[in-house]
C-alpha cells in the first residue's frame, strides 16, 4: 500500500515538461494523488529555490502540491497549514556547515571567476546559498565549464560542484538531493525499499543509490550517464518517453508493491 512509501521526483525535465499541454500528464497526477490517499508521501527534490519552485507549480498547473520540497538539493520544508515550513535541525545544519566551508576557501573564488572570464561565457555570481554559482550562456559553455569546476572542488576538501543543465554551483559534499532524501526518510521511519526516485540529469544522481532508495526511474530525456547508471541497476526502469509520461510508465512497470487505481 502508499503507506510507508516516499517517492521523490526531481522537477524540471522528470516531472514537468515545459513544452506539453499540460506540463505534467493527468496520469501521472491521478497516480500521485492515488498514492497520498493510501498514505505515500510525495516529494519535489530539486535545484530551484522554493519560490521559484511554487511559482513552477503554479506554472505547470498542478492540482496537487508535494507533501515536501526539498529545494536547492538541499533544504528540506514540510507542507504545513497552507505553507512551506523548514525542518529542523537539519536546516540549521545544512546552513552552519555551508557557511563554515565556503569561509574556509573564500581565496579561492576570485581565481575561479578570473578563470570563467577567460576561458567561456557565463554568468558568475553569489547569493545566500553558495558564493559561486555559474549561469552558462549555452551548452557546449557548460560543457566547458562544468568540468574545470568539478577539479576544483575536488581540491577542497569537503566542497563538491553541483550541475544541471547550464547552471552550477559549490556546495558543502554531504548535503546533496540524496542526503536530503534519506534525512527525510530517518524522519519518517521509511526503509530504502519502499523510496521511489525519479531523476533526469546529473544534480540527481545522488538519489540513485540503493542505500538511499531501491526503486529508481528516469525519463527518456535524461542524459546518457544518468540512463547508462540506471539501467546497470535491476531497480531501475528507463523508460522511453519523456519527462512525467516517462515516469508514469516507470511506475507501472516496475511492480512496485503500490497498489493504486
């Protein structure tokens, strides 16, 4: 039955489809909400920050909203009374721990944006969740860019470089999509087997574990190492269509022990 069960759907490109009417198939919302009834709880686990994930809700016209969001691969709210609450400790934790490492490496940021400068276009900037986040103008920006910030956080200890898409940022390593799921699953008492995760690009990988979940899908628009790790897995589907058809038909076929109308 839904109850017990956690999925966690990234946003962009997994759930939603900003190019189809409507963004997200009434299938797969039917399945969601099917699942709530019997007790499943939903979760959006994505990059946006929450006000530009509610306003992606609004956007895509869905007629249900996740039981939580984790937001910025990070933060984690619970739906409560008409609104997003953060939830505590792991939100003083996430914010303490980023702080103390994005401090410890502080001299490093001006030669990494002199670098971008040179060698590609994109935007650099700093906001409240990390002092280096980079908007690529392009893809083939991204490509090149992506990899020279991942060696240098790999030279900072506890710093990984988080990408999706044309967009980056540093982060501290231990808080990820993935980390953020299973602190969300030790708070609700929920076991790795009964996690569904679906994902579409790189930022999501950290939700393909199996210590962190056993049921895994991904849409056919997903990048090829995303489908490629996947589909080494006997708990992952890769389905053939796109986006939240995509994920509808990964949940149909996997089996899951998820019995919905």
């Amino acid at each position: 039955m839904g109850a017990g069960w956690i999925l966690s759907t990234d946003f962009d490109g997994t759930l939603v489809n900003h190019h189809a009417h409507p963004p997200v198939p009434d299938e797969l919302v039917s399945w969601i909400t099917e699942f709530r009834k019997k007790g499943g709880i939903w979760v959006i686990n994505t990059g946006r920050e929450l006000p530009y994930l509610m306003a992606g809700i609004r956007h895509s016209n869905l007629r249900i909203v996740p039981d939580y969001s984790i937001v910025v691969e990070r933060e984690i709210y619970r739906f409560e009374s008409g609104e997003y609450e953060p939830v505590f400790p792991w939100y003083r934790l996430c914010a303490d721990r980023h702080r103390e490492v994005f401090t410890r490496y502080i001299s490093r940021w001006p030669i990494l944006i002199e670098w971008i400068h040179s060698h590609a276009k994109a935007i650099v900037y700093q906001d409240k969740y990390s002092p280096f986040s980079v908007i690529a103008d392009d893809d083939d920006q991204a490509s090149r860019i992506h990899p020279y910030l991942e060696a240098a956080a790999n030279s900072m200890e506890g710093v990984h470089y988080v990408h999706n898409s044309i967009y980056g940022r540093f982060a501290h390593q231990d808080f990820h999509k993935g980390s953020a799921l299973t602190e969300l699953a030790r708070i609700l008492n929920v076991p790795s087997g009964q996690i569904i995760v679906a994902g579409d690009h790189w930022n999501d990988m950290s939700m393909f574990d199996p210590q962190r979940a056993q049921w895994w899908i991904t849409p056919g628009n997903a990048i090829e190492p995303i489908r490629s790790h996947v589909a080494r897995w006997k708990c992952g589907h890769v389905a053939t269509r796109p986006c939240g058809l995509g994920i509808l038909d990964g949940l149909l076929a996997l089996g899951l022990p998820v019995q919905t109308k």
